[in-house]
C-alpha cells in the first residue's frame, strides 16, 4: 500500500461508480413518476402523505448521489459510509409508500 | 455469533467498520458499492414493476389478483433492497479481514420467485383468452 498514487486508475473504476450511482437516482425517478401518477389518480390524504415520503426519498438520493460524485474525484476515493444505510432505508420507503397506494382503496 | 445489536450497529453504522481489519485496495471497496448499487437498482425495479402493474395491468378475472401482484413485488423489492445493504456489510467486513467473501442463496431464490410469478401470470394469461 506504499509508492506513488496513481494520478488515473485504468479500470476507470471512480467513473463506473459514479455512472452507476446516475443509473440508481434514473431507476429512482421512474418509481417515483410511476408513485405520483397513482397519487395524482387517486389523491386521499394517505396518498399525499406516502407521495410526500417518495418525494423526499428521491431528493436524499439525489443529494448522496451527488455528493459521492465529489468525493469519488479525490485520487483515493473515501469509502462509503452512512450513506449505504440511508439508500438502502430510502428503497425500503419507496417499497412501503407503493404498498400505502396500492393497497388503500 | 454477533447478536442482533451487532448486526443492526453495522448496518446503521458501517462507519464502525473501519475499526476491524485493514483497509482493502480501494478499487475493492468500489466494486462492493457498484454491486450494492446494482441490487438496489434490482429493488428499485421491483417496486416500479408493482406500481406499473397495479395502475396499467387492466382487471383480471380472479379478483384482487392484480393488486396481490403488485403488493408481492414490492414487497420484494423492500426485501432486496435490505438484503443489499446486509450483503455490503457482510462483504466489506470479509475484504477488511482478507477472509472469502460471503455466499448466498438469496440470488437462487430470487430467481425462483420470478420463474414461478411469471409461469402464473403465464396460467392466468392463458385461462382468461379461453374465456373469451
């Protein structure tokens, strides 16, 4: 683990990360358009409560997202932290607040 | 064994991770978070599998069949996407330790889950074209 930093990784592996954090906050914009038009078809007061939680669930993964882009330009990127648990509870969410629109009538 | 507390403190706190172990290549480490990506973009597909079932799939014949569909799948999907995080927990902590990295079921399962949905959406595909 000693000797010079490499100034570029040749496997690309900072850019692969970071392409695959865009495809993850895509694949959360289409569950979240896919939420809003269930709420938009059927607005009761818990759809407008669970298409709140989506939308504030999308946003927390557009900021890690975007936050992990910075730290992943350092040289050495920093592994991750809490933001491992925060996605993985945001998808819990998302799964709980379709559940919310799907099963009220 | 590491009880539950163990478990729940490295899932909410993979800070504390860091502690035990030596730090891997960090291209390792990416590789985890790139595979962790992928699963809970696999849960993210779930989820908007069973939205998109239960609002564009027109009513099927056996009642409530449609919405059990779609409350199957995106229950799944809550289901990988916490399998996701213990997995990278589970994974970090071996390459930290240099032991072999963790084996599983969980992708044989799922894939025998989706294999049985689909040959009986196929079943009720087919009886309801009889039916007209």
């Amino acid at each position: 683990m000693t000797g010079p930093t490499p100034a570029r990784d040749p496997g690309l592996q900072p850019e692969r990360t970071r392409l695959a954090w865009r495809r993850t906050v895509l694949a959360s914009t289409v569950v979240a358009l896919l939420a809003v038009r269930l709420v938009l078809l059927r607005p009761t007061p818990l759809a407008g409560v669970a298409g709140t939680m989506l939308l504030a669930g999308w946003i927390t993964l557009l900021v890690l997202s975007g936050r992990r882009a910075s730290t992943l330009a350092a040289p050495v990127p920093p592994p991750l932290g809490r933001a491992v648990p925060v996605l993985a509870l945001v998808t819990v969410g998302f799964a709980g607040a379709g559940l919310a629109l799907v099963a009220t009538p | 064994m590491r009880g539950v507390r163990g478990v729940m403190r490295e899932w909410f706190d993979p800070t504390a991770l860091r502690r035990i172990g030596t730090t891997p290549d960090y291209r390792f480490s990416l590789a985890n978070e790139r595979t962790f990506l992928a699963w809970i973009r696999t849960g993210l597909a779930l989820i908007a599998g069973g939205l998109a079932v239960a609002q564009f799939l027109p009513e099927l014949r056996f009642p409530y069949l449609r919405e059990a569909l779609a409350v199957v799948l995106m229950i799944y999907g809550g289901a990988v996407a916490l399998r996701a995080l213990n997995h990278w927990v589970k994974c970090e902590r071996a390459m930290r330790l240099g032991e072999d990295l963790p084996e599983s079921r969980f992708p044989a399962g799922l894939a025998i889950s989706v294999v049985l949905g689909a040959v009986l959406l196929i079943a009720v595909v087919v009886a309801e074209g009889f039916d007209r």
